[in-house]
C-alpha cells in the first residue's frame, strides 16, 4: 500500500523525503546553553528512524529579560555544537528546523518578586496576583534584532530552517492576542499591531538569510478558551504570514489555560486538530503542518489524504519509538511501541528533571542505556506477566537468555487489563497489546495458569529471577466492605457489563475519578467520596492530565463529587459516610455497586521467600512499590541491563 506519508514534498527551496516531522520538545542543555552530546544523539536517533524533518524544541536568543528556558542561541560558540547536530541529522537524509523565541514572557517561572515582561501588564500564569512588566518598544527592537542575529547564526552553522515560537500563550502569542496585549501603540490595537513584533522578525530574518532558509511558524491560531482567539483570526493571521515570506505554518490549539488542548492526554481522541488545521490550509498556499495525537498511521494517512494538512507532526509518539516512520513503512505495526500519552515527559520536564520516557528507557539515553549481548544462554524466570513482567522478559530474550515467564491468572496483562478498560484509556490497552506480542515474538516460553512455589522456583536453579508479581488493591476496615455489592477498582474495571444504576466509588483519586468517567458512560448517577477536601490531591501527574479530568467531571452530569466525607459503612442499597470533622452527622448515598479506588499494596510476599536461596534476584514494577507504568517499565529494563556475568 502506498501512504501519502511518505512522499516527498517541498517546503520552500528544501524537499523533505517524507511527509512526517518531530514536533518541538524541550531538552537538557549545557552549561552555556549550548547543544550537549546527549541532546544531539537523542534527535540523531529520531532521524535514524526515519522522522523527514526534525524541529527542535526552543532556542532563546537573549537572557536579558529572562532566564533561558532550555537552549540559549546567543553566539557563535553555541553555533559550533549546533553544525554537529546539523551534521548528524542531514547524515540520514533529514531536514533540521531550529526553534527560536524572544522567550517565555508571562509563562516564565520567575519569582513574586521579580515578575517577567509581556506584552501588557496582564497577569503571570504561575503567580495569581502578580502582573509583569510591560516591554518598552526599545526592548521590542532589541528583541527582533536578536531574533534575526539568531537565525544568521542557525543559518550559518547548516539548519535547513528556523521554526518560530509563536504558539501556545508564549511572548509572541500574548503580543498576538488581545487576551495579554492591550498596548496602545503600534504593537497593539488591531491584528496587524499586534502581529508587528512578529511580522518585523519576520522581514528581518528573510533580509539577512536570503530566500534560501525556511522560516516556518508554529502559532495557535484558536485558542480553545473563553477570551482566547477564534478560528477567523487565526485564519487571517495566516494569510499575513504568508504574505510576510514564511515557507510553512505549523497549527497548534489551546494554551495553559487548557493545556491539554495544547499537549494532548491519553483521554482525547486523535486528530482532533486538524479542523484548525484545514481552515489554515484553505487560506494559504504554502504547507501546512499540524499534530494531536497522530499516532495511529491510518489517522495520519487519512489526514493527508483529506486535505486536513500538508505534513504531520509527532511529538510524545517520537520519544516512545523513534522508529515508527520506519516500522509504518515496512507494514510492522506489531512492533511500534505506541505511546500511551501519560506525558510523563512533560511532568519530567516540569520538575527540572532530564528528558524521560514511561515506555521508553533508551529515550534521551540512547547509547548508554543500551541492553547488551548477554554471554553464554543464561536462563532467566521472570514471575508475573504484568508490565513489568513481560517488558523483562522479552528483553531478557532478545538479550540472549533462555526466558521463562510465569504468570498465575489466564492471561498476560497484570493491572494493564484494568487500566486500559475504559473507553478513554484505549492507549493502554494498545500499548499491553505490543508487550504481549513482543513476549511471543521474543521466544519466551510464556506459562498462564502458573503458580509459582518458591520450592519450585529454588529447584529450578535459575541464573536470575526476577519478581514483577504486582500489587492489588488496599480494602480499608469499612464494616460491609467484604459485601457482595462490593468491587475493588481492578476487578470493576475488567468487569463486563454494567455494574447498576447508581455507582458509589470510594476515593477520589486519579484511578477512582477515571473510574467515575468509565461508569458514567453506563450508569445513572455516579457518586464519588474522597476523604480530603479536593479529589486527586495526592496524585502525582501532569497539570494538563489534571485538568482534563477535572474539565471531564465537570461537563458529565451524572458524576456527583462529595469531598472532605469519610465512609463509615457499606450496606446493601447504600454507602453511609461522615462529614471530616463532623463525625456525629450521618448522612448516605443510594447505590447498587460499590467501587473501592482508595490505592494498592505490594504483593511481594514471594519475594521475602526467595531473599538468599536464588542468583540474581530481582524484585520490580509495583512487587517493588505501587506506582507507575513507568516504574515498572524502567525498573524492568534495568534489571536486564545490568546482568552481570557473575550471576550467571
């Protein structure tokens, strides 16, 4: 079958080899700001896996205003790093746009005491009650000059094009929105004063570089908020781009105040995008390129061959396999390993930590965290075929060891099966699906219904066995809770059919609010108690993840919320609970099912066994602790990384 995909198609004097480009994602820079060894493998391995054009994420060009984000492009001596990535990315026949922006403004996290400039006086995103400073036009002038100097610069060490940050609520978009900007001078009023500071780096880049350099544009040209722009300017902003020399546009929606229509979730549908998109592409006559969740190659396919946009745009999808153009283009599907958007990428990057993946290890560790030949065949028992389990076991395989995988119930999957049952989490489930068959594909003698004796296991004189035996869920001493009405969340989740008319789910955190949603889609009414006073208070998740919840539970009608409530008792038609710190008040809720999400414990109790009577033991994923996917995955892959050859 032939995909549009992978046509080439030209964007101003460049061709791209195919229709699939990396979307601007942050890195970790050096000390300078510069491009370090590890940012330049990281995007080298994108475009070894066949991603057509490779946008960097953001290159401030000054720090006098602020503090760089990311990367700094300054001078010459960030260039020189800068040709080394140029070089590696062109080695595979890609095209490198560089991101850069005249920073952050009101989306800078700078202290209370010393608010960031924007555009207007208008209040920072991170600090309520604290306004920044407005830029003077002499700072505005400063700003574009080194705007264009930063270009020369890109320009000079071997980029095919510059990519402008003019999306998502940052500097340029609060000069281009009247949502920030309320100026009074000629870099405010109407759209083409708002759209000066932009349109000016615009002109200036195409003055100094010459024709030959692409200038590509990410902007939002709908916002998606009360306030926020609508579709038809966006159009007509389009049509000024156009009409100021750029070679391409890149759509995005939303911003923080919706972010999760900026950087998608694991809830949304995919291509949800590209109705911006296509009103974009009807007003202009260059390429246009757009993302939002185009990980399923048909929908991506179906986009272009629609006319929704010219190019597609893959962000979180890269970091998770930076071969899914290649693996699309020779029909092995199979083996795409499909991100499961946590954005766990972005809660990292929000806690200054370096760039991760939840599903995959290797990302922004390419080389390093590479699993090596193991010597000789050692045999390996992996106990639980969850995530952990089947992630280690495949792995160990492929690795070269003689892989037993015990798993006690009759199927693999572990808390994955519940996980990815709602409607909502179809991406969790996909992604069971690639551990499931990479197991088989692997060679792994795969045994279900499998009890695991420890006698057995020390007979078995294994080389390395490895624990991934799960957690299940924590039931609190709540008289009634061993009912018949009762269901802990695993068991609700994986049940088939409806559960009643009126659901009570116990806690309020992110696995009881997701629970609320699934049930609601089936059930009358849905009430949740959570013990504290607000729900996912102790959930440790993207703010965009929160606030698509949240913005779900609030449009869904039969979701009820009590909070601050403690349950004093379950019965056969209700759940009685008390008030926190009115524990005298008795009040209920009619239900037919009862849901308990109030956490998990480990189920490690093989592992106490094993300590000291078998080689290389290793306990991983939630047997370790309950917490993430991303846990597990990463412990999973560590404990074949590291195998010794002395364990063996």
């Amino acid at each position: 079958m032939s995909l549009k995909l992978f046509e080439p198609i030209k964007v101003g004097n460049i061709t791209l080899k195919n229709r699939i480009a990396m979307s601007p994602m942050g890195t970790s820079a050096d000390p300078d700001g510069g491009y370090g060894t590890k940012a330049i493998r990281y995007y080298e391995e994108r475009a070894k896996g066949g991603y057509g054009l490779i946008i960097t994420g953001i290159n401030q060009v000054t720090e006098r205003y602020e503090t760089r984000a990311r990367n700094l492009l300054e001078n010459h001596f960030h260039g020189e790093r800068l040709s080394i990535l140029c070089d590696k990315i062109h080695a595979y026949d890609s095209k490198l746009f560089l991101q850069i922006s005249p920073g952050l403004g009101r989306m800078v996290w700078a202290p209370p005491d010393s608010p960031p400039f924007s555009a207007s006086e208008c209040e920072t995103y991170w600090y309520k009650g604290v306004f920044c400073k407005e830029y003077a036009k002499s700072d505005i002038e400063f700003l574009v000059d080194k705007m264009v100097k930063g270009a020369k610069i890109a320009q000079d060490m071997g980029v095919d094009g510059i990519n402008l940050h003019a999306y998502g609520g940052y500097l340029f978009d609060q000069f281009m929105s009247t949502q920030w900007n309320r100026r009074t001078d000629e870099y405010g009023g109407d759209l083409k004063g708002r759209m000066k500071f932009i349109l000016d780096t615009i002109r200036g880049i195409r003055q100094v570089c010459g024709k030959d350099l692409c200038i590509d544009v990410k902007y939002t040209p709908e916002h998606g908020v009360p306030g926020g722009r609508p579709i038809e300017e966006g159009v007509e902003m389009a049509r000024l781009f156009e009409e100021a020399g750029v070679t391409s546009l890149n759509v995005d929606m939303g911003n923080y105040d919706a972010w999760y229509i900026s950087i998608p979730t694991t809830y949304q549908e995919p291509g949800y995008k590209f109705k911006a998109a296509k009103a974009v592409r009807e007003a202009v006559n260059i390429p246009v390129i757009t993302c939002g969740k185009l990980t399923n190659p048909m929908i991506a396919e179906q986009g272009l061959q629609d006319g929704m946009c010219d190019i597609i745009e893959q962000g979180h999808q890269s970091l998770a396999d930076p071969f899914w153009p290649q693996k699309v283009q020779e029909g092995r599907l199979h083996d795409v390993r499909w991100c499961i958007g946590c954005n766990e990428c972005l809660y990292a990057d929000f806690l200054h930590r370096e760039k991760i993946c939840a599903i995959n290890p290797r990302c922004y560790h390419e080389d390093e965290y590479r699993i090596p030949k193991m010597k000789g065949e050692p045999r390996v028992l992996v106990v639980g075929g969850g995530a952990a389990g089947m992630y280690a076991a495949y792995n160990a395989a492929d690795a070269g060891c003689k892989v037993d995988l015990w798993e006690k119930s009759d199927r693999l999957g572990g808390m994955l099966n519940a996980a990815g049952a709602p409607r909502i989490k179809e991406d969790v489930a996909r992604f069971m699906h690639h551990l499931e068959v990479q197991t088989y594909r692997a060679g792994v003698h795969v045994q279900l219904l499998k009890d695991s004796s420890p006698e057995e296991i020390i007979q078995g004189n294994y080389d390395k066995v490895i624990v991934a035996t799960g957690a299940k869920d924590l039931l609190p001493p709540i008289p009634g809770i061993d009912g018949a009405n009762v269901f802990t969340s695993l068991k609700a989740l994986e049940a088939k059919g409806r559960l009643g008319d009126e659901i009570v789910i116990i806690g309020g955190g992110a696995v009881g609010i997701e629970a609320a949603l699934h049930f609601s889609e089936t059930a009358k009414k849905v009430t949740v108690i959570e013990m504290l006073d607000d729900i996912m208070k102790t959930a440790a998740h993207n703010r965009n993840v929160d606030m698509w919840l949240r913005h779900a539970i609030a449009r869904t009608e039969n979701i009820e919320i009590i909070t601050s409530a403690r349950v004093t008792g379950i019965e056969a038609d209700k759940v009685c609970y008390s008030p926190v710190g009115d524990e005298e008040k008795a009040l209920s809720v009619s239900c037919d099912a009862v849901v308990v999400a109030v956490g998990f414990r480990s189920e490690n109790q093989l592992a106490d066994q094993l300590r000291g009577k078998v080689k290389g033991l290793r306990v991983i994923g939630d047997a370790n602790k309950p917490r993430k996917v991303l846990t597990a995955i990463h412990e999973a892959h560590h404990a074949i990384r590291t195998m010794q050859e002395g364990e063996y």
